[in-house]
C-alpha cells in the first residue's frame, strides 16, 4: 500500500505530471486523425525519453498511448471514420446514431465506457501482475491457435441474418491475410509481382476505405448533412448525460467487455481490433435485442468503448512479468524498458514495483483527464455533423487520404483506401456484413502462424490437450447458442399476437 501511495505522488509531482499532460495532448490529436496510430507516435517520441527517470518516461509514453483508443471512437462516432483501426467497431452503432440526431448519446456513453474500461484494465493489472504468471505459462500455441478460432466464430454473429455472406465476407478477409511473404517458407503468395504487397495489406488503409471512405462517399451521394435535419434545426447536441447513464444502466455488459478486453490484451499477437469485435459479438449475442445492432444500439457502442481501453491493461501484464509483448505499441513500449535502464520480469514485481504501480496510476490519470477533456469540447465537436455534406466531404476526403498514407507513408496505400471505399459502399448498398471480412483478415495471420506451431511442437496430438477441448467446447456453445436461443423462443409463442406470445417475445 506504500508503495502504491508513493507511486501516485511520484506521478503527480510537477515535472511528472506536465510530461504526462503533454503526452496525453499529442495523444489526443493522434487518435482524433485517421491512421497514424499510437505505436507509430510512440516509436517517433521514444528518443525523447532518453534523459527521463523512468517514471517520467512512462508518464509521458503510457499517457500518450493509453488515450488514443478514446479519441479514437469520437470520430468513429461522429464520421464514420476508425480515428484508430481498434475503434473499428464503434462505427457499427455510434455512427448510425449520429445519423439519426444522437451523437451526444453516443459520444457520451463511448466516452464513459473508455473511462470505466480503463480503470477496469489498470485495477487488474494492479491486482494480477504477482498471480498471472501460471495462468499465461499454462498457454501455448494450440490454446492460442483454440482462442483465434473462438474468435472467427463470432462471424455468425456480426454476420446477423446473412450468415451465408457472413462467411464469404470472412473468406475474402481470409485470402487477404494471406497476401504477402509466407510466414513459414518465405514464398511470396499471391503478390503479383508487386514489392509492396511482399509484406501484406496494411490494416490501416483497409479500415480508413471500409468504413471511413464508404460512409463519406454514402454522404456524398445523399447529399445532406450527418445528423437529421429535425436534429439540425435543435442547433444543440442532447443526450451526453443519457449516455453516461446508459452506461450504469449496462454495467454488467460494460463490465463484461472490459474483461473480454483484459483477457484477450493478454494474449500476444491478437491486438486490440480482435477484442473489439469479440466483446462487440459478445454483446450482440447476450443482448435482449440483437436485430437494433448495426442500426445504432447503444449496448453495441457500449461494448466497443468499454473493451478499448481495458486491452490496455491486459496488454502490460506479459510485457511487464515476462517481458513478451502482446502487440506492437508494447514492443516499442519494452524499448523505453532499455532505454530507462530496466529489465522486465520478476524486478518489476519487486524492487521496480513503484514504476509498475506509477504506470497503474498513468492509465487511469490519462482516461480521466481525457475524457474530461472531450466531455467539454462535445458539442463543438457534435456540431460538425451538421454540417451540409458538399461543405463537409472534401475536409473528410483529405482526412482519410493522410490517414492511410501516414501508416506507410506509401501512395499504393491511398489506392488500398480507395479499392476498399468501393467494396464498402457495394457492402452497404447490398446488404452485405462488412465486420466478418475485417475480423477474419486480422486474425488469419494470427490462425495461420499458431496453427503452424501447433502441428510442428504436436503434430495432432495437440487438439486432446484440456485447454484445447475447453476452449473447443466454447466455441461450439457460441456458435450454436443463438440458434437454441431462438428455437426456445419459438417454441414458447403458442400464437402470434396472444399475450402469452407478446411476453414470451420480451423474454427471448
């Protein structure tokens, strides 16, 4: 307890505090802009840090990259447009909110599930970092390979009624993720002869054209603002404070996807986009009212804002105990490790326990000035939306292209933006499921590779292992349990319109 008091003061001394004050404002502009990315600003501040006690350079790091995610949803919320490719789902339901005059409901319940989220992640990092050890020894490639397969299964979630084209959207993110060198052999496969698709298709161009691009050329086309007119003569954003209430009314499925968050933070290689759809599928297939998800549910903007910064807190765990980081800002993340002078593992849980309890107190300090930040600027930032479309798209357009551009700093990634601008608005126009194509196109390099360890480490004794089947058994129930949902439903409507049938309708 002393060393948790002693670290809050070491935070908020004034040298401290200001850095991290300045790391949270370039945070803040970094997510509010499609496509630089958190790790991308943390790889350009690292040199920064060099003459920093360690405390300071994490203030100043870790309050940077832990707000982007929060930023991130307001322009995803309000444009349509991923501030960051981990606040893809936020579009699904936060958007078409916008569309139908409540952004501020929608911001405000984001903003305050990012905030519950992020307390959540540093609380059990707090807490877990000394006991997580056997747990995260206890997995390996197959439990790992096991977890990416659990996570494809909710394409039958995203997919909703149109489960067939769920599953084609997800074959075509499949093939996707397969473009690039071979991660085993060193073949390229299916590049064309073209050196920029030697290492893949970049995420960020994919999300920025998906959702971003189709949704600006979808306003483009109707030639009207984003927000209602009825809306638009209001002249006032209303509902921050019902979002924020939303929250506590949802506490229990805010609560659920930030551990969804925690868990699969914990995990390396699967990222914070993976987690997002997961918790958002979770919250789809839990919800009392699954058919208003992708029509601006509230339960769904909840379950996207809550799981985005609670990963965060996940994500330190093995790259504080063990020193493994679970993505790519927590590899540039153990850099400053060197930088500072220390060395992850048991020194963390011991003689440097100030530092790691200092970046507890920087998690949750950031969100909450941030957040405090963005509830002030909502309805400058809300009126935006009701701006005429022909005033509105040309800003939006150069968005988007410096977006996708400063992920690679490449022009082929504009045309990658602009290829998948196209798919998205024929998704759109034809009623197809955008999310299973992103979900399986991020995880299939992830399956492939701990798919490959599986069978070199096991062959095929792997799939008798207990975690293995655990998880197997998992994934079955996910899969299937809509559909017993439903055939229960059915089963207790004894005739349409009848009071038995209305009650029984609620239940399901």
């Amino acid at each position: 307890m002393d060393i948790l008091i002693g670290s809050l003061f070491a935070v908020l001394e004034p040298s401290t505090f200001g850095l991290m004050l300045v790391g949270i404002a370039i945070g803040f502009v970094v997510g509010i802009l499609p496509g630089l990315g958190g790790a991308v600003t943390l790889a350009l501040m690292l040199p920064f840090t060099y003459s920093m006690s360690p405390v300071t350079a994490f203030a100043f790091l870790l309050g940077m990259h832990s707000v982007t995610a929060t930023t991130g949803d307001i322009t995803s919320v309000l444009f349509g447009i991923p501030g960051e490719a981990t606040t893809a789902a936020t579009v699904f339901d936060g958007y078409p909110m916008t569309r139908r005059g409540e952004a501020g409901r929608a911001l405000g319940a984001v903003l305050f599930s990012s905030l519950v989220g992020a307390v959540f992640g540093a609380f059990v990092l707090a807490i877990s970092v000394p006991v997580i050890r056997p747990i995260v020894l206890a997995f390996g490639p197959p439990e790992f390979f096991m977890l990416t397969v659990l996570g494809l299964s909710f394409v039958i979630s995203l997919a909703r009624r149109n489960v067939l084209k769920g599953f084609i959207m997800a074959g075509l993110g499949f093939f996707l993720a397969m473009v690039g060198l071979d991660p085993q052999a060193g073949i390229p496969r299916y590049t064309f002869g073209q050196l920029y698709l030697w290492e893949g298709i970049n995420l960020v161009p994919v999300v920025v054209g998906l959702f971003g691009m189709a949704e600006v050329l979808q306003l483009m086309m109707t030639k009207s603002s984003i927000a209602s007119a009825e809306q638009r003569s209001v002249g006032r954003i209303t509902g921050v404070m019902q979002g924020v209430r939303d929250t506590f009314t949802h506490w229990w499925l805010t609560l659920r996807c930030s551990a969804i968050g925690v868990a699969i933070g914990l995990i390396p290689g699967m990222g914070g986009a993976v987690s997002q759809f997961i918790a958002y599928a979770h919250a789809q297939q839990t919800s009392r009212h699954p058919e208003e998800f992708g029509k601006g549910s509230i339960e769904g903007v909840l379950a996207a804002g809550s799981v985005n910064n609670a990963k965060e807190g996940g994500a330190l765990i093995p790259t504080l105990a063990f020193g493994i980081p679970a993505g790519t800002a927590m590899a540039i993340l153990l850099s400053a490790f060197l930088v500072t002078g220390l060395v992850p593992g048991p020194d963390m849980l011991g003689k440097n326990l100030n530092v790691t309890y200092a970046m507890v107190w920087t998690i949750v300090i950031a969100n909450v000035i941030t957040v405090a930040v963005s509830f002030l600027f909502l309805q400058q930032l809300a009126r935006i939306t009701f701006v005429k479309g022909s005033l509105l798209v040309p800003f939006l357009l150069v968005l988007l292209a410096l977006g996708a551009y400063t992920a690679n700093n490449s022009f082929a990634d504009i045309l990658v933006m602009l290829v998948f601008g196209a798919i998205g608005v024929g998704a759109i126009r034809f009623n197809w499921p955008r999310a299973p194509l992103l979900l399986a196109m991020v995880l299939g390099d992830t399956t492939e590779r701990y798919l490959f360890l599986s069978y070199s480490l096991f062959q095929w004794s792997w799939v008798t292992r207990p975690l293995v089947l655990l998880l197997a058994v998992v994934t079955l129930l996910g899969v299937f349990w809509p559909l017993i949902a439903r055939l229960r439903a059915g089963r207790g409507q004894p005739g349409r319109g009848s009071a038995p049938s209305v009650r029984a309708a609620r239940v399901g």
